[in-house]
C-alpha cells in the first residue's frame, strides 16, 4: 500500500472524507488511516460523508467516535442518515447525542427526510421505524410528514401504514387527501386514508386528481366513487383514456401485471356514460394497448367508429387500428386514412397495411399514398413493395372478372 511506502504521506481532510464515504471498503479505509496518522482531525464534512454511506457508514462512524469521542452530532449528519434506508448509521448518532438534544421537532424534520428520500431507492422502513420509536407517541404528526408519506415510493409497505400505526394524532385533511389521490403510487393508499377518516368527504376534485394520477386503478377510484357523491362526467372519462395504459410503479410488461383500465371502470361503474365519446382519445394514448381497445369497441353493439377515430388510430401505435380493423373489417377507409399509415414510421404500420388489405382486397392505392410510402423513412421500400403487390394483384382481379363477362 502506498501509505507502507511512504509514511511520510500527508493524509488531507478530503481523503479521509472520501475514506469515509466509500460505500465498499470504508471502515477498512478509515482504520488504516488512522493506524497511519492516530492524530487525524475529524470535521463535520467526515461525519456526514460517513452518516450518508448506506453501507459501511455505521463501522465507519463507531470507527470515528472511538477514535475522537467529543466530536459533535450535527443536525446536517442526522439529516445525511435519515437519508439511508437501514436506519443503522442514525442509531449510531442518535447514541451519541443527550436525550435533550433530540426533540420532537428534530425527530419530525428526520421523519420527513426519512420517508421521501430523495437519493436512497432502499425501502426506508428500518429508519421511519427508528424514529418512531424515539418519537414521544403524543406529539402529533405534522401535515407535511403525511404528505411526504403519501407521496413516497415506498407507502406501500412502510410510510402511510406505519403512520397509521403508530398510535401518535394526526388529522388527515382534505388537501391530503387530494395529494394522496394525485401522487400515490399504490392503489392501497387512498383505501387506507379514507378507512382512517370514515366522516372525510370527497369532492370532485379529489376524483380529478386521482384520474389524473396514472397509478390509481380500480381498487382507489371504488373507494372514492363510493363515498363521493358525484357523477362522473364525459371530460373524467376522457382523461382517463388519455392516461390508460400506464403501469402500476415498478412493474413492466411480461411481468403479468395488467395496465391501468380504469375508463372500462368509469364505464361499468356508471352504466349512462356513452363509450363513443372516448374512441378517439383512447386511439391517440400510445400507451393504451390492443386489448383494452378491444374491451371499448365490445362495451355496446354497434360501436361508431368515425373518420376522426380512424384518423387518431392511423397516427398513433398501430393497436388501435388493428382491434377496429379485427372488429370491423368492413369499415370504410378513406385515402386519406390510408395516406397516415402508408406514412406512419412504425414497423406495426406494415402489418396494419397487410391487414386492410386482406379485409379490402380492392381499396384504391392512390398517387398520394404511394408518396406517402416513398417518404417513409422506416419502411419506405417495404411499404412500397407492399402497395404495388396489391395494385397488381387488384389489376389481375379487374381483368379476370372482365374475362368471365
């Protein structure tokens, strides 16, 4: 090592704070530079770089205070470890520290920071429940720790269930309730908020807001729609088909989770709305997947699928298109309709092509259309191979049918 080499090395104050903060080695790192230089200073910049270390952070500090137990626990520290998710490198400060010191005040600024980290992805149960516990059970919770709980990832498992539980007195307002339907990333949420508080109104507003949050489902919006005295408008449930098609936080496709549906809800949850005011909107959400498309044009018989739909279907993903075309194959395409796919730079536009041709095997290829394929610069050969094949194969069909005449 190069301090063996050398032991006439100067050790500086921010080596040995990257010594501190180093998430792999750093309570071996530290002691060396100890053992080298037994009369190393150590600041507040050592201790916070060592109270922010999710993984070594807790040796490096018991290493620290052994070395210089009067160094001081400040408020920048704590904050730093309320950070970490473990809760391990705020027991260590904590123990540090008067019990006069750690004030209900200080504790309710700690369980801010500990519930909504803003740089730790770990699951911040270990500290929340920390500081919970050297929490006084009387002291009430404050607006703004509810608000970071509800908003956090992590209020499935930890920040608003443990609150909940905590014994300690919170109210659970209105506006808390609007954040929590427009933010909360689990379904569960909103559930638990409105068990807690069962005189708690909903207002409109509140219903908005959870439309307008892409991870409410089902579960949340039953849970508001039950206790809301409102009905739900054609603008809710077109917001809603713009938004569908999201997933809940932290899954993805092929993981058999299904997307967010929550306009097929609107839908069953109210029977008077009218499903052809969302085709067009639904058609335009790149998210909103073939299935679900499939769910809206079967919700009535006869669905009307207008110009205006089929024009949002052939600007957009190509899904929708392709359960409108399964549905109603016979459907009029226009030119222009024809024109935005031949255009449409996605590769499931060559499919949707071989589709309308195969239900319309004599649809018209215009000049236009066939530019349009020109200028595509995805597909553009393909596409235009594509089109003069069925131009061909329409002109064969034309001249044998005038044969048998």
């Amino acid at each position: 090592m190069l301090l063996d080499r050398d032991p006439s090395v100067q050790i500086g104050d921010r080596v040995i704070e990257a010594a501190a903060g180093n998430t792999d080695q750093g309570n071996e790192l530290i002691q060396t530079l100890l053992n080298h230089n037994n009369g190393l200073s150590i600041g507040d910049n050592i201790v916070q770089a060592a109270a922010g270390n999710a993984t070594t952070g807790q040796k490096v500090l018991k290493i620290i205070f052994q070395h210089a137990p009067n160094t001081k626990v400040s408020k920048a520290a704590l904050e730093e470890a309320a950070r970490n998710g473990n809760g391990r490198g705020l027991a260590v400060l904590l123990g540090r520290m008067n019990e006069s010191e750690i004030t209900d005040s200080l504790l309710e600024h700690l369980l801010e920071i500990a519930i909504y980290p803003v740089k730790n992805y770990e699951s911040p149960i270990q500290t929340v429940s920390l500081i919970l516990d050297r929490s006084n059970t009387d002291h009430p919770i404050s607006d703004a720790v509810m608000k970071a709980a509800v908003r956090g990832r992590w209020a499935v498992d930890t920040s608003t269930k443990l609150l909940l539980k905590s014994g300690r007195p919170f109210t659970i307002t209105e506006e808390l309730l609007e954040v929590a339907a427009l933010e909360a990333t689990d379904d569960r949420v909103l559930g638990w908020l409105l068990e807690y508080e069962e005189n708690l109104p909903v207002t409109e507003n509140i219903v908005i807001a959870a439309i307008e949050n892409k991870y409410t489902g089902e579960l949340a919006m039953k849970c508001l729609l039950d206790r809301a005295n409102i009905n739900i408008t054609k603008d809710m449930l077109k917001r809603a088909a713009e938004l569908d098609g999201s997933y809940p936080y932290g899954w993805f496709r092929g993981e058999g989770k299904a997307p967010r549906q929550l306009t097929r809800f609107l839908l069953e949850y109210q029977d008077n709305l009218d499903v052809n005011e969302v085709f067009e909107t639904a058609a335009r959400n790149e998210i909103f997947e073939k299935f679900m498309f499939v769910d809206l044009l079967e919700w009535r018989e006869n669905p009307e699928i207008t110009e205006v739909v089929l024009v949002a279907a052939a600007q957009s993903t190509g899904e929708a298109m392709e359960a409108i075309l399964e549905h109603k194959p016979d459907i009029q395409i226009t030119q222009e309709v024809l024109k935005l796919v031949a255009s449409n730079e996605r590769w499931k536009m060559f499919s949707i092509m071989q589709i309308i041709f195969h239900y319309q095997r004599n649809i018209e290829i215009t000049e236009g259309v066939m530019e349009a394929a020109r200028n595509n610069k995805t597909m553009g050969r393909n596409l235009t191979a594509l089109l003069r094949k069925h131009q061909e194969s329409c002109t064969s069909s034309s001249s044998t049918r005038r044969r048998i005449r």
